[in-house]
C-alpha cells in the first residue's frame, strides 16, 4: 500500500484514538503547571508531584556485611504521567496514567555477580500494588517500598526468591540544590529545566538475607531526586552521569549530557561538595571526563566506556574511576524502555595535591539505541526477569 494511501488512514486512526481516550480516561493536560522553574521547596518536593510528567528517586551506596562483604546498590522509583506520551498512534494515557516504575540492582563485589530486576505497575486490579504520595514521603511498587520515618529513609527491595535488602539511611550532610543560582533548577536545554537535589552522603545501615542468612551491613549512601516536565532536542544522544565519595569527606557529582556526535552539551553540569557541606557548581568547563577503555556488553552488543579520568582542576582534583565489575548492565526495556550501564566503581588520585581514595556510582545512558523504535509488545507483555539467573519476579 503507498504512503499517500497509509499516511492518511494513520491520521484518521490517531485522531479516533485520542478521540477515545479524551472520552475514557479524559483530555491529555499539558503538564505544566507555571512552576517549571521555581526553586525546590523541602520537605514538600521529596513527595511526589500531580502534574510532573517525570520523576525519580534514586539511590545508590557502597556497602559492607559484618563479615567482610562488599557489596553496591542500586534502587529507583520512577513516576511517569503519559498524557503526552504515544506508542505509534496509541495515546499511551489509554493504558496507564500515571505509570510506575522501579529499578533494584546489587553488585556483589566480593563474588564478582550483578543481578538487577525491574518492574512496572499501572496499578490496576492486575498488576502489583502501586503508589507515590503527594502528602508525605512515601513510595510503593509490590514489596518494594522507600518511606521517611524521623528523618530517615527507610528501603526495602527484594531478588527473586532470595534476596532481601533493608536499609535506614540517614543524612550526614545538608541537602544539596543542584543546577545553577542554587535553587534547585537543572537546565537540561534552552529554557527546559528539572528541579534536582541530592544528598550527597548517608549514612546507610541495614540486612540483606542471601539465600536464608542474614546479615548486618553498614556503609555510605547518595540519594539524587528528580522532577519536572521537560523537553530536550533531538541532538541530545544521552548522558553520563558520576556520584563520587572520597574517603576523607568530600563528594563530586557531574554529569555530560552528549549530542549526536558524542560531544559535551553546555548543559551539562556538576556540584562539589567539601567535607564540611558547602557546595560548589560546576559549569562544563571546570571539569574534564576522559575514557581510558571500553567495554562491549555480550548481552546486548552496545559498546560502553569503561574506566574514566575525571579532573576538577578549580578544587584540585585528579582521579581515575574504575567499575568493580565490567558488566553491570541493565535491560530495562519492559520497563523503562532502555538499555542502560550503572554500577559500582573504585576511585584513586589525588585531591589538593594529596593521595585519596574513594567510591563513585556511574550511568551511562544512549550507547545502546533500541529505544529509538520500542516495541509495544515487549512493554506490555515482556516479563520483568531476575536477571543473570533468569527467573521471573512474578513467579
């Protein structure tokens, strides 16, 4: 059939469908609300927004069992309002809205194994129990839940059938506001901005059960949150993105966002804090990231860097980051849609001309491109696996 038969059948059946969903499920909101660029107001923006198309929690740490084990972790909630979003010329609001979404990842450096699982939820009678409050801290996937208690973000995710992970994080720090002006507000392109902050480091204790034994773990933690509505270009490829603790206190977040051609955006952008908690932005030209290898993912094909240079020569830094293990992978694209690197890494160099170590969570986004022509089938009928040992979370 010729294009100038089919492009206007696909407008008719587009037009039917947002027709459809404006009578079922009501008119797509825009989404923006006049206070895309205010400056974040705590404790309200820890909660979850009504009208913020996306926003995630996320937190990652570096942990250590009383016997000795080491391990990382990854847990994300995501929230995702679908009122702008399409598969083809299927409103995506006529299936979901808002969307759920979680990630749980664990780096068991000891043992040299990663194993992540993911999930979605539109929280209907047929899928796991979800949630995000709008009045309190308070987040909900299956049994995967964060929540605030006295202070405290308290987490629980599970692995299959046996693996539990509970943990009490506490700030060490003041909460640092990202993004330019220190209000909060991350510009990611030309008038498109996300409110972003983070706490850079917490203090993080717990028990994870491995296969029926359980043990205590104490160790460090970061904890980035953010939201909004906001569009980027089609030049913008993807991004990389480094949370780094040193030993003797300090802490550097910086992030390149890449264009087509693999290059630096003037949006990217960083944050050093000191040991003391004062906190300094970081334009793209006061840091420098340089890969020093590569590594190409038996799973997927898609080629990553692998091992970095990362200098701040405005606070005298100099250090290589190196992931623990090269394949921390994560195939999210029943979920998220995406295929995407985070893990665990090492960090040696220097800092103020002295030798210094540490501990650095890195995620690289948009080296593999399967999200460019997502598959419908495989978002609502793909089963959320856990994953390096292939068993199904669902049962």
């Amino acid at each position: 059939m010729s294009a100038n038969i089919i492009e206007p059948l696909e407008k008719i059946a587009g037009e039917v469908l947002e027709n459809l969903a404006d009578v079922l499920v009501g008119k797509a909101s825009t989404l923006r609300d006049g206070t895309e660029h205010a400056g974040v107001r705590l404790p309200r923006d820890l909660y979850a927004h009504h009208e913020a198309q996306t926003e995630w929690w996320y937190y990652t740490g570096h942990l250590q069992t009383a016997s000795g084990r080491s391990f990382g972790f990854e847990l994300v909630f995501f929230k995702r309002r679908t009122d702008l979003d399409r598969f083809g010329i299927v409103p995506l609001r006529l299936l979901a809205n808002p969307l759920y979404l979680a990630h749980f990842a664990i780096t068991d450096e000891s043992r040299g194994h990663f194993r992540y699982e993911h999930r979605k939820s539109a929280n209907n009678p047929f899928e796991l129990p979800a949630g995000a409050s709008e009045s309190r801290f308070q987040l909900r996937l299956g049994n995967w839940t964060v929540r605030e208690e006295q202070g405290r973000h308290l987490l629980r995710a599970t692995l299959g059938q046996n693996l539990i992970f509970e943990a009490a994080l506490s700030p060490v720090k003041p909460v640092v506001l990202n993004g330019h002006a220190d209000a909060g507000v991350s510009f990611k392109d030309h008038g498109e901005a996300s409110r972003y902050f983070s706490y850079t480091r917490m203090a993080a204790e717990g028990r994870i059960t491995w296969h029926g034994e359980t043990e205590s773990f104490d160790g460090a933690a970061w904890m980035d949150r953010e939201f909004g509505t906001w569009k980027t270009t089609d030049d913008q490829k993807g991004w990389d993105w480094f949370s780094v603790q040193l030993d003797h206190g300090a802490e550097v977040m910086v992030y390149h966002i890449r264009d087509q051609q693999d290059r630096p955006s003037d949006f990217s952008s960083g944050r050093y804090v000191d040991r003391e908690g004062n906190s300094t932005h970081l334009a793209r030209e006061d840091f420098r990231l340089e890969a020093l290898g590569h590594w190409r993912s038996p799973h997927t094909g898609a080629k990553y860097p692998s091992g970095w240079r990362l200098q701040v020569p405005r606070v005298r830094l100099d250090v290589v980051v190196t992931p623990v293990l090269q394949d921390q992978e994560l195939d999210t694209r029943g979920t998220t849609m995406i295929v995407y690197w985070e893990g665990a890494c090492t960090v040696a160099g220097f800092h103020n001309d002295q030798p210094t170590i540490g501990r650095a969570y890195v995620e690289l986004v948009g080296y593999d491109r399967s999200h460019e022509q997502p598959s419908i089938t495989s978002f609502l009928f793909g089963r959320a696996l856990d994953h390096r040992f292939g068993h199904s979370i669902f049962g």
